[in-house]
C-alpha cells in the first residue's frame, strides 16, 4: 500500500534492557508489516516522561511518520518517567553512551531497515547533535530543533560570560520533573521504590553548573563547534526567532557546511508545526522527506535544498498575545557571511550610516543603568506567546543609551548577526553590558529585534576571563544573535545600551557603569543579500495536538512590582498547566510553577530568585505530589543556592531533602 496510507501499532511500554542491566522504556509506533518489510527508524531520547510530559506532540507527529512508513521510538532516558535508575546530569558521558547502545539496539531488530534517525528539541536536539557526533553506525541524519552547538554561549546557563536567570529557573524545572514518581500502571508495585531511589539520589542540577563558571571542559563537552569537520551525518537544524536557540542554524550552516541544512521561523521554543507566533510550517512533510532521503535513499532532492531558509520578519510589533508576526520567507541556496550596512554616531542620540571617524568628536558618556533595567526582556526560551516574550521596549530603553536613524526612506532588510564595537572605560575589574536593536515604529511603538550581552571580563574570550584594567579605554566587539528582519520605510533603527539586563541577566557584585568613548562607536548590520523570496508551507491541520479531559483550567501570570518607597523592585511568574488527563492512558497531571525575582536600587548583592514546583500526578484512589523550591541569592565573593524537595503519598509527606552550597564567583 502507499507509504502515506500505511497502517500502524503503538506500543505504550515496551521496555529495552541497557547491557548494565538498567530497563528503560519505550513507546514505539510501528508500521504494519514491519518485520516483512523492514522500516527505517526515528528514534528520541529525553527525560520528559513518554506517558504524559512530551505525549501531546509525540501523538501529533510519530502516527504522521508511521503512516509515511516510519517507525517512531521514544524512549525515557533513566530516572525519568518508567525507566529505572537515576538521572546523572545534562548530556553526560553515559547519557550519551546509552543513546549509542539503544540506536544499535534498534537497528538489529528484525522491522528495522538498519537506518536510524535521531530527533528533537531543546534536550532532544542537543543530543541528537552530540551522538551524532560520536557515530554510532545506524545513525544516518538528524533533525534538531531549538538547540545548540556551543553549550557554554547558547544555553540557558551562560551567555559570553554573563550569567542567565534561566539557569536557576531550569535547575529548578528539572529538580521538579526529576523527582516525580513513576506510573504504578506501567511499573507495577516498584513504583515507590524507584520514586524514594530518584528523590534520594537526584542532583541538583545547579551546583554543578555553578562550578563551571567559564568556557572550560565540561561546557566543551557535548559542544559539536569543537570538532565541525567530524561530524558525520546530515543534519537539519531548525530554530525560530522568538526562541533563545536562534542562533544554533546560522552557526550550524557556517560551521558544517554543505552537511547542514538551516531553517529559521518567527517561532517560539516548540514545534513549529504548532508554534507560535505564525505562520507555522508543515514539518511533517519536511521531516518525512528528510528520513525518506537519508534513512531509505529516496532521491527527492533533499541534498540540493537551499542552505538557509528563513523568515523575515516585517514591521512585528510587539504584544500581550503574538499569534501572528508579519514577514515573509526566503532562500539563500548557500549561506556565506553577509556584507555589512554600518553606522556611527555623528551627534548624541543619533546613527548615521557609514563608519566611526576616530578623533572626529570627543563624546565621553557615562552609562549606570539603573539595575531593574530590562523587565520587558521576557524570557530566555519562549513557551508561550504572550509575556514571556520581549515587550515594547520604551520602559527599558528609559534606562539605556539610545541611539536611532532618522525615519528610513526605504526599507531595508537584514539576515545574519550584528556587531557592536566601541571603546569604552570601567572603574572595576569588570561590568555587564547589554546591547538592542529595536525597530521604532512612527507611533514610537518599539519592537526588540535582536539582543547581545557580554560580561567585559570575557571581552577575549569565555576560558580565560581578564579583568579590566581601572579607567583605561578598552576595546569592545560585541555580537549580537542572529536577526531576519525588515525595517520599513518611515520606521527607525534604535541601538539601546545597558549595562543591567535583569532579570534576564544576573548582575555582577558590583556596579560601577562604563564611559562610552561615542566617537568609537560603530553598529553593523548583516544585509539579506542576495536571495528568493519562496513559499515554505503551512500545514493542514491548524490545530494539530490531542486533546484531553480537562478537570482544572491552565493559569498564566506575570507582573512587575515596584516598591517606590524601599526602592525594591520584584519580578514574578506564575504558571499553572491546569489538571488534565490522558484519555488513553487515565493518568491526570498537573505541574505549577511560582518564582520569584527581585533587587533593590543600587545594591546588586540584594539579588534573589526563588523558584517553587508543585507536580501532581493522580489516578483514582491514587496521588502524589513533590513540592521543589530552588533558591539563589549571593555576596560579593560567592553564589548562595539551594533547594528543598518534599514529597507526599496522599496527604503523607514520605520524603524531605534540602540542598545547600556556598561557591565562589568567578569573574561574574
């Protein structure tokens, strides 16, 4: 029968034994007639939890690619969900290792082609990318979404040596997923032994990051940028520019040439068969050419597809609700490095185009960015189209050095990374500095574009941090990520500095503000170039993730709270995923999260964040709850984090760990 109409099975638990012994579990959709006529394989590997966590989009698209005629493996990597054990960490050795030994596993089964495919998005594309790169045999192509080549630059943990609020938030996001039970209709009465064995035995995730405050060995692990020309197989990296993995498929596409395919939308942190803000694309079509090309040899041309695709965006405007971002698609059959449009400042307040004229103004500013600066940043990865992404940015921009074009007389149109460079003095061994690009709208509406930061401490790199000498010019090239945009005519170019970008950003111990050197200042934007303007499609199903049983709504909140007579300013976030149940499995899940920032004027030491998770999961006559809180505060020497966890069987608490760590800051 035709590969699109074949017929499957989904296996809900089919548990694969590691040669340590170690069971995990599996969730498989397989074609029918498999074992007669072998399947290739895609094949993801997270610690989201197969029976609820990722079981939305997993439904939405492994029955698409079993229809096509390719089975879908899911397995829980272990401590998660049914599987047994406990998690070690991020992408560690034997993370990877167990991927290797699972992708040769399923390459002998008897309805496998040998072929194999790995996919996925935040952890399931970072990893794909990193076994990838350790060429497992069977492994022939990847799709990775929203990921990462250089873990230390483009994660949630540190950005060119400043250090992300959305490092506590994921450390505790996963002392939250991690301690959470197992299903007793999948595990049976082991259920309570393998729940007390992960909540004795998990990390805390943030400590050890914390130990590594700099680009060395441990963040180069599992960063493929180190070894480009190695790696092995086909990859098609996907990313959207409303996500802070939007760099990941221009570095991809520079990096692996002709081996990597790069596909950029104006999406937030998911699917972008599902995405917000649209317009979406039909993934499934893409992905299921893909495999076809490299998992069954089909010759469908996916070799000669263009390098970088990607949206441009025209004119977005930011808001509370961004279903849809104006803009329009194209294609560079091969990417190279983008000629620059530069500008400079010829008076304060203003960008020119052309270059810096050394000496030609003496223009000394000085920059002390009150420390909330940065409350409409929004957040590191986007899940949802709403706050968590950058809102207008007047009420940062009061806080900023500003600097804008006169009303374009044209459009013009940007694809690539902008550079900053400018001289600049600090009275201290370093500072943070923080550099926008923001589209003014003629209504004074301003949309950030794209952003950069840097700790000055790491101005020639991220392994060997240096400080600045006091009051000394100092050189300064700051990239920014990657951007696809047009500026319409009659709209302006702004360049914002800040030397505060919370709570993005955490500040450093002290803040002593830069003088500007304005004549030095230069901004460069990457021109689109040569391209085609091409149609990428959409799907066709509009609203393409199951349903179920709802039992309590979902809630959304969050605010900004200033305390004008203490001078405290506190940012907040609450999350509640409602209750829900899965109709198949019976299974109702609830997860909620309520954090906290907050600083006080002039004192970065005052720095807090607390960040709560309450998960429960119930079936009848049977519920469970952890309740996780991750906390960071700090001195001028050192980080303070800890955690606490408690655990309860009904209305019986049956566990309590608290977590605590005092460790030095490092140049940050």
């Amino acid at each position: 029968m035709p590969m699109k109409d074949r017929r499957f099975s989904v296996i809900e638990n089919e548990w694969i034994t590691l040669q340590d012994g170690t069971r995990l579990a599996a969730r498989i959709w397989m074609p029918e007639g498999a074992e007669a006529d072998p399947v290739p394989t895609v094949f993801e590997f997270l610690p989201y939890r197969k029976g609820d966590g990722t079981s939305p989009r997993d439904e939405s698209t492994y029955p698409v690619f079993a229809a096509a005629g390719i089975a879908g493996v899911r397995v829980d990597i272990r401590g998660s969900g049914e599987s047994d054990g406990v998690i070690d960490g991020e992408y560690t050795p034997l993370e990877l290792a167990n991927a290797c030994e699972l992708i040769a596993w399923i390459a002998a089964k008897p309805w496998s082609n040998g072929n194999v495919g790995m996919m996925g998005i935040s952890w399931g594309g970072f990893n794909c990318l990193q076994v990838a790169a350790l060429k497992p045999p069977a492994l022939k192509a990847v799709i990775s979404i929203a990921s990462t080549v250089d873990r230390y630059n483009d994660d949630i943990h540190y950005k060119n040596g400043t250090h992300l609020s959305a490092q506590l938030s994921w450390a505790a996001t996963m002392l939250a997923y991690q301690s959470r039970s197992p299903d007793p209709a999948i595990v049976g009465d082991r259920w309570k032994a393998m729940w007390l064995e992960r909540l004795e035995n998990e990390p805390f995730f943030l400590e050890e990051w914390l130990q590594h405050q700099r680009r060395d060995d441990f963040w180069r692990h599992g960063s493929i940028c180190e070894d480009f020309e190695g790696f092995p197989v086909p990859a098609l990296v996907i990313a959207g520019w409303a996500d802070g993995y939007r760099n990941t498929p221009v570095k991809a596409v520079e990096g692996l040439g002709g081996k990597a395919k790069a596909l950029i939308g104006p999406w937030i942190h998911k699917y972008p068969h599902f995405a917000w803000p649209k317009p979406r694309m039909d993934f499934h079509a893409e992905a299921i050419a893909w495999w076809n090309r490299w998992l069954r040899g089909e010759q469908n041309g996916a070799e000669g597809w263009p390098q970088m695709r990607a949206y441009i965006q025209d004119g977005a405007r930011p808001s509370r609700n961004r279903e849809f971002d104006p803009g329009f698609w194209v294609a560079k059959l091969e990417w190279s490095e983008p000629e620059m449009d530069c500008f400079y400042v010829e008076q304060f307040g203003t960008l020119t185009p052309g270059m810096p004229i050394a000496g030609a103004h003496d223009h000394d500013r000085y920059l002390r960015s009150p420390l909330d600066t940065g409350t409409m940043a929004g957040e590191w990865f986007t899940l949802k189209p709403d706050a968590e992404m950058a809102l207008d940015q007047r009420t940062d921009d009061a806080g900023s050095l500003v600097f804008e074009t006169a009303p374009l007389k044209e459009a013009q149109d940007y694809l690539g990374r902008p550079v900053v460079d400018l001289e600049l003095a600090c009275d201290d061994e370093w500072a943070n500095l923080c550099a926008r690009i923001v589209d003014v709208h003629p209504d004074g509406t301003a949309t950030r574009v794209t952003f950069g930061v840097l700790n000055l401490a790491h101005r020639e790199g991220n392994d060997k941090p240096k400080a600045l000498e006091a009051g000394r010019k100092t050189k300064i090239r700051l990239l920014l990520d990657a951007m696809g945009y047009r500026f319409r005519a009659g709209h302006r170019i702004r360049l914002s500095l800040s030397t505060s970008y919370w709570p993005k950003v955490l500040p450093p111990p002290t803040d002593p503000g830069v003088t500007i050197d304005l004549a030095s200042l230069g901004l460069a934007l990457p021109r689109l170039g040569d391209h085609q303007v091409v149609a990428v499609p959409e799907p066709a199903n509009p609203d393409p993730l199951p349903k179920y049983r709802e039992l309590t709504p979902a809630e959304t909140a969050r605010g900004v709270e200033r305390d004008l007579t203490n001078g405290l300013t506190e940012y907040s976030i609450y999350e509640d995923t409602g209750l829900f149940e899965h109709p198949g499995f019976g299974l109702a899940t609830r997860q909620l999260r309520d954090e906290l920032w907050s600083i006080a004027d002039g004192d970065p030491l005052s720095m807090t964040g607390t960040s709560t998770w309450t998960c429960d999961m119930q079936r009848p006559g049977w519920f469970v709850r952890t309740i996780s809180t991750a906390t960071i505060a700090c001195t001028a020497t050192d980080w303070l984090i800890s955690a606490h966890v408690r655990a309860f069987e009904g209305d019986t608490e049956i566990f309590e760990k608290t977590f605590s760590k005092k460790i030095a800051r490092d140049f940050m």
